[in-house]
C-alpha cells in the first residue's frame, strides 16, 4: 500500500518527461464547480491555461456568455476544442489559440483556470503574479506553491473520487503573510 502511496505522489509531484504531458480532462462536474467558483461577471475575460478539449471554456462562456480563450499547445487538442465550442454554438465566444502558456500575455484575464501538473504550475507563477487586483484563479487537482487560496474543496466529481479544487483571489498574500500584486516583485 505504501509502495503504491510513494508511487502515486512521484509521480505527480515529478516533472513530466517532454513529450509527456499530461492530457486528462477535469471531470464536467468538477468544471461545473469552478465556474460557479470563478464568480464570474458580465464581461469578464476567461482563459484556460492547457485548455485540452476546451471544456472548461466553453462552460463558462455557455453559462455567462462571456468572452473565454484557452491556450494549449497540442495541435490535437486544438481542433478538438474548436470544434467543441462549434457543436456547443459559442464559436463566436471562445478563442483557442495554438500555442505555449509561457509565452501567452494574460494580463487582461479576470479569471485564469488551471489544471496543470506542479512544474508546469511553478513555472508560471511569474505571470500570474502579474494578473491584475480583483482576477481569480482556479486550478484543478494541483495548488500554487507558496499562494495561499481562498477557498479549497475537496471531494468527489463525477468519475473521479478524490479531487481537490483551489480558488485563488489576486493579489494573494502567500504563506508568510506577503500580499502579491503587480508591485511586487517577481521572485
Ligand atoms: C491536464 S490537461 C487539462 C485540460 C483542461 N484544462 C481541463 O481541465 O480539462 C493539461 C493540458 O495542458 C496542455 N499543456 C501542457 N503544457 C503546455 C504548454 N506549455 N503550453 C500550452 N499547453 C500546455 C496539454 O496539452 C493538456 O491539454
């Protein structure tokens, strides 16, 4: 049991091999949570960071009928996830750009979603750290490192029995007590 215990916190706490990523959608019913979560508001700007088949924009966009763009870097996940938002008829609402979150600006977002392995999410924190006071974030299965959220809900979503969402306000004030926002100086 243990053995097995080890193996699952390597492997999601380890780095993932190029080529490796990890493509497995949020369950509907946990993406249902986030948007109610996000506190989206009309006219709000959404992305989804890693947006896969772009389930969660297309949510958000459906239920608010707000502007919502994701981001992935898989040509597959790509057209799925406009194809995706055509059959769910907010084609003219959601945007999915083919290309790499690291090089995406997003300052302009109200609310960022994640659901990307602890590396990935590391990696990114120098331009969530420049997201503007009054935006959100809400990640999937994986927390910020150092971010303190606002709200964490574990439980069970759809087929998956031991989930956790984190809702993060920015600025955030981090575990020793720092308030982040775009004045503070990145790491
Ligand atoms: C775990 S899936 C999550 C998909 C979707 N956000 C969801 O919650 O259902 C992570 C996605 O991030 C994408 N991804 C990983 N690294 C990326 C990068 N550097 N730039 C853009 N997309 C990336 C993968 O291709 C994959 O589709």
């Amino acid at each position: 049991m243990l053995r097995v215990v080890l193996i699952f916190l390597l492997a999601a706490t380890a780095p993932a091999p190029a080529g490796e990523r990890l493509t497995v959608p949020t369950p509907q019913a946990a993406v249902d949570r986030m948007v109610e979560l996000a506190e989206i508001q009309p006219g709000d700007k959404i992305y989804d960071l890693g947006c896969g088949d772009g389930r969660i924009v297309i949510t958000a966009a459906q239920r608010h009928g707000v502007e919502a763009v994701g981001v992935d870097i898989d040509p597959e996940q790509v057209s799925r996830s406009r194809e995706n938002a055509k059959r769910g008829g907010v084609e003219k609402l959601v945007t999915i750009v083919e290309g790499d979150i690291y090089q995406t600006d997003f300052r302009d977002a109200d609310v960022v979603f994640l659901y990307l392995q602890p590396d990935l999410l590391r990696g990114l924190i120098p331009q969530l750290r420049r997201m503007k006071p009054g935006s959100r974030i809400v990640a999937f299965d994986f927390g910020i490192d150092g971010a303190k959220p606002a709200v964490v809900e574990r439980g069970a979503f759809g087929e998956r029995q031991h989930c956790t969402i984190y809702k993060y306000d920015v600025p955030w004030v981090d575990d020793a007590g720092t308030t982040w926002d775009l004045f503070t100086p990145s790491p």
